[in-house]
C-alpha cells in the first residue's frame, strides 16, 4: 500500500559509545528510521527523501520509502561456461592421472565449441580447438613460454563469446554438446568408448557445478539421448593361437637390419606379454631386479609399476611416459606373475645381449630411453605383414599389441586353468574376466562336456 501522507523530522544526532547521526520520518502515521556512521551519510538520505515527498512520490507505507529508494536485488550474472570449465580442470588437475588429463581435456574443449554464442570474428575450428588443447585447458608452470598471438586472441574471443553454464539447461543445448562428443572431427562416429569416456567427464563436470550452486541438476539427464553402446568382450577373431603367435615372435626379430636390432631388440618384449599375459605399459616398466629367471622350469616377474606413454603436456613432470602403480590396485601393491621356461629363456638371451638400462629396466629403446609406444607399434606393423597372409593382415587378427595379452588370457582359460588364478596373474577380476573372454572359451565348452560324459558313463552314473 502506498501513502501520500509523509512527514520527515530533523536529524539529530546520537550520543553513544560511537557517534552516529539518526534521520527519522514518518509515513502514515507510522514511524521510521535509519542511522548513518557520518552526518554526511545522513544528510544526504534525508534530502532524498525530503525530495521525494515534496515530488509528492508515493511512500511504501511497509518499508517506509519512495520506489526510487528501494535498494533492488540483481542477480549476480551466470558464471560463463568457459570460466566454469576452467575451475573445474584446474579443481581435477593436481590428483588426476595424465591420460585422465587427457580425456577431461578433450572433453571440455569439444564441450566449448558448441557452447560459444555467435560473434564476430570468430577464429577457424581448427585454430580454436588448437588454443583450448594446447593452452586453455592444461594447468602450466608460472614459467611457462606465453601463447602465440593467434592462440591469445582465440582464448581472448572465447571468453567474450562463452554461453554462460546455465544455457546448459535448455535441452537443445544440452543435446548439441552431447551429439558433439559422439563424432570424430571429420563428422563420422566416434567409437562408442571415446564417446562413453568424454559424456563421464561432462557429467562430473555438472555434477560439480551442481556442488558449487551453479545448477540445480544434471542437464544432461533430460536428454533423451543414448551412448552408444560399448562392447566390453574381446572378439575371438582378435586372439592367435600358440602357432600364430610363435610366427608373430619370429618376424618380429626380421625388422629392421641385424646391426640396428630394431626388431631383435623387442621379441621379449612381445614374448612378455603374450607368455606372461602383462598388459604392455607393464612390460615398459619391468626391472631386471623383479625377475626371477632360473636356468631351468618357471620363472617369476613381480610387477610394480607401469610406464604408459601418454605425452609431456599430462605428466606434469617433463616426461613423456608417465610412473604409475598397477591398474586396479593400491600404489605400492605388486602382482606376482609366474611365467613358463619359454619366456625364461627369452628374457635370459635378451639380457645377455641387449642387458639392462641405466635404472635397470629390462626393455629400452635404441638410446637407452624408455620403450615408447610408437615404436614398438611400428615394429609390430612390419611383422604383421611378414608372419600373416594379406587376408589376415587387413582384418583384426593381433591388430594390435594388446592382443597378444587377449591371447595369453584367452589360452589359459582354455586350457582348463582356474578362473581365480587367471584372474590373478593377470589383473583382473573374475567377473570381469568371465565377461570379457566370454566368446573366447569355446574350448572350454569340448573339455566340460567330456567331464560330464565321462561322469554319466562312470559307475554311478
């Protein structure tokens, strides 16, 4: 309700512990007051509202004053989603392994490329996304060179053109950023676990800013979208078998000239992890001092840490590979791993020629450095193409490196050896073990099959 009727009183002032100086008036009768630290302060208050009564401004007869005295509330403006995106990095950086570095960093890019309004000279894609990699989102050392010109001006138009975070809550938003992460760069599909891999990140993000006040709920929720699905058991057309495998080995130690020993060089390495089962960024990291290797019967490798190669702009640390503990264990836990007289004897003629580097490691490249993935996918390339038919070559069989641990896996289950002890010498747990070589254990199913038969034929039966 409002009220013409307005007297304001004289100022006076208030003689406490702390001088302060009291204006006081009266709307409709009923009292009201304000007290002011300086007479100025109170001064320049009651001339306001003396001004507004003889303007014949109408008073709030609850609050006591003119609409043009009343103090509104803005709302402080949304954090924009590129200054959101960079806490949040900045927040996951310090405990985050240098693949998840990685992942979380292309995430939030691709994420930002849908989530900047339409200015004007806007950089091209490609200098975008080449400024956001390299530069926007990487937590760098204080020392670190400054950006090029092109790339400050991309973040610079970046941040001008960024949508603030709660855009995200408009669904069609939200579906643009979700379709994005679902193609490769060139348009066609990404492979369901790379899209899988950036959604996890973009809904711990949200999730995050849910923490913060900034949103109420996960925006992506109500989407009506689907990840694709990812296929978690390995493809039997993947795994060599025993004779495959031996022919593989053997062409690995083809590559390259006798002298240079590129390809001599890593058959243990490969031999490692196809006998031995250990995933390659384990075999990087092996030291001579965890292998038992006797003259004769089975040895054993005490795993300790893995080497993956993963880039210097993630390990923090200069270095390309990174010093983590084993996949799915406690930093300091170890995995012991018995391995057969074969692998035994090929550790020990590695050792003998090629020996150790300077930290003992038992694979290195040609200038002692660490085993890098480039390489010793190039070197598996060659022998690909010398050990199977062209046929083979251009489909799945050992594509890659890792196949050869499917294959290790793979052949103990079939050959009857116990689940647990699989499951233990290789890392994994049984469950997943059990899921992931599903359609690789159809030996499995010939070897039960004779148990029971020869059960049903017995005496009891």
């Amino acid at each position: 309700m409002k009220s013409h009727d307005v007297r304001v009183w004289e100022l006076r002032k208030r003689p406490t512990k702390k001088v302060s100086y009291e204006v006081r008036w009266r709307v409709a009768g009923n009292p009201f007051s304000e007290t002011f630290r300086t007479k100025a302060l109170a001064d320049g208050r009651r001339a306001k509202l003396l001004t507004a009564a003889k303007s014949g401004e109408p008073f709030d007869i609850e609050s006591g004053v003119p609409d043009s005295l009343v103090e509104r509330v803005v709302a402080p403006p949304s954090v924009s989603w590129y200054e959101f995106a960079s806490a949040y990095l900045a927040m996951k950086w310090p405990d985050a392994a240098p693949n998840s570095r990685d992942s979380t960093n292309e995430a939030l890019t691709e994420a930002t490329m849908v989530l900047c309004e339409e200015r004007p000279d806007r950089p091209e894609d490609a200098v975008l996304r080449s400024a956001l990699r390299g530069w926007a989102f990487v937590v760098r050392d204080r020392d670190a060179p400054l950006p090029l010109t092109e790339v400050a001006n991309a973040l610079h138009w970046v941040e001008k053109a960024s949508m603030p975070l709660v855009a995200l809550k408009d669904p069609a938003t939200a579906r643009r950023v979700l379709d994005r992460i679902r193609r490769k760069l060139d348009g066609t599909p990404a492979s369901a676990e790379t899209t899988r891999r950036k959604k996890r990140v973009l809904t711990n993000a949200v999730k995050y800013a849910a923490e913060l006040g900034e949103l109420e709920e996960d925006p992506f929720a109500a989407v009506q979208w689907t990840a694709p699905k990812v296929t978690e058991t390995v493809d039997p057309v993947v795994v060599v078998n025993p004779r495959q495998a031996r022919e593989l080995l053997a062409a690995v130690s083809y590559v390259g000239g006798y002298r240079r020993a590129r390809g001599r060089r890593q058959v243990a390495f490969f031999a490692t992890i196809y006998y031995g089962g250990l995933r390659p960024a384990e075999a990087v990291g092996l030291r001579r001092a965890d292998c038992t290797l006797p003259d004769e019967g089975w040895g054993l490798l005490v795993l300790r840490k893995t080497r993956p190669t993963v880039g210097t702009r993630w390990t923090g640390t200069g270095e390309v590979h990174d010093r983590r503990g084993l996949k799915n264990r406690a930093v300091e836990e170890t995995r012991r791993v018995p391995i057969p007289p074969k692998l035994v004897q090929i550790l020990r003629a590695h050792l003998a020629e090629f020996g150790t580097a300077k930290d003992g490691r038992v694979f290195r490249n040609e200038r002692g450095g660490v085993l890098g993935s480039t390489a010793y996918w190039r070197v598996w390339d060659e022998a690909r193409n010398l050990a199977l038919t062209p046929g083979q070559v251009e489909s799945p069989m050992a594509k890659r490196p890792y196949d050869l641990r499917h294959a290790a896996l793979s052949t103990w289950l079939n050959a009857g050896v116990d689940p647990t002890e699989v499951a233990e010498r290789a890392g994994n747990s049984v469950e997943v073990l059990l899921s992931r070589y599903a359609k690789c254990l159809d030996g499995r199913q010939h070897v039960a099959n004779r148990r029971i038969q020869s059960l049903l034929d017995g005496d009891g039966a």
